[in-house]
C-alpha cells in the first residue's frame, strides 16, 4: 500500500460519522491533495456499537 504524503485517522465512532469523513476525503481530492484515510477504531468504540475488529 502507498501513503500519500498527508494521512487521516477515521473512526466512525458512533455509526454517525463515516459518510462525513469520507466525503472529507473526496472534497481534499478534488481541490487536489492527496489523502490516505487510515481506519481507526479504539476497542473501547469497538465495544459501544458492538463490532469486533478484523483480524
């Protein structure tokens, strides 16, 4: 996998926020800068919405 120059952690934390964060990502492309956006989830969110990390 190649990284951009500049990363991103995201983390839909509460099932609310992934759409936002991508489109983040997509508006950066689009006024041409390059982002890696890098999963990010703490066990603890893991346990609030009741998903398991991939192993």
């Amino acid at each position: 996998m190649r990284l951009e120059k500049y990363s991103v952690g995201l983390g839909d934390r509460f099932l609310h926020q992934g759409r936002a964060q991508l489109q983040a990502i997509v508006n950066a492309k689009e006024a041409g800068v390059d982002i890696t956006p890098v999963w990010n989830k703490s066990d603890r969110e893991h346990r609030i919405v009741g998903t398991e990390p991939v192993t």
